[in-house]
C-alpha cells in the first residue's frame, strides 16, 4: 500500500490534499489518519458518517489533535475544504462509504 501511495501521488500535481474523513466505529480511524497525514500537503477534515459512526466525541485525542477541523455535519466540511482549496489542489472524501455515498447524494441537490 504505501509504494501505491507514493506512486500515485507522485504522478499527480496537487498542491495539497483535502481528506473529509468519517469513519464507522468498527475501524482503526488512528491507523488512517496516520497514513493520510503522511502524505505531502495534506489537511484533515473529521466528520461523523451516516451509519455506525464513531461520534466526534469517540475519536481518539491523537485522531482529534491531527484535524484541522472537526464537524459532525460532514457538508459542513466539505464546504470549509472547497473555501480553502485552490484549482491545484484536491478534495478526497473518505473513511466510509456511508460517508461518501451521503456527500454524493447531497451534491446532487447543491450546485458547487
């Protein structure tokens, strides 16, 4: 995984990198921060996810201290990382697929 990490941001020019991350309580969310803040430029967003989520609350202080922002209202932010980034930069929603298949369905009723 992390030679894959390497070679696929190495091949792409971003500025920085965007994570709006929400994980289910079954998961080691420590392990993925830790793996996402080892990329270059990157900026974590830690929201709550739409089912089995692990609340705000419930992560761990190293998981709470990495994030740049916290909201359990995960379009909240999105919308703070797209006020933030640049055309060069790049917006990854991850950690659940709850969390991304609701992001998916509330861009289909927004206009960004």
């Amino acid at each position: 995984i992390l030679m894959r990490k390497e070679n696929i941001f190495n091949e792409f020019e971003f500025e920085n990198i965007y994570f709006v991350i929400g994980t289910c309580f079954d998961k080691n969310s420590d392990q993925m921060i830790k793996f996402l803040n080892s990329i270059k430029n990157s900026h974590i967003y830690l929201t709550e996810t739409p089912v089995k989520t692990l609340a705000l609350e419930n992560y761990s202080d190293f998981a709470k201290s990495e994030a740049e922002s916290l909201s359990k209202n995960p379009i909240e932010l999105l919308d703070q990382a797209v006020e933030k980034s640049s055309d060069n930069d790049l917006i990854i929603i991850t950690g659940s697929l709850y969390l991304t298949g609701l992001i998916k369905q509330k861009l289909a009723e927004l206009s960004y």
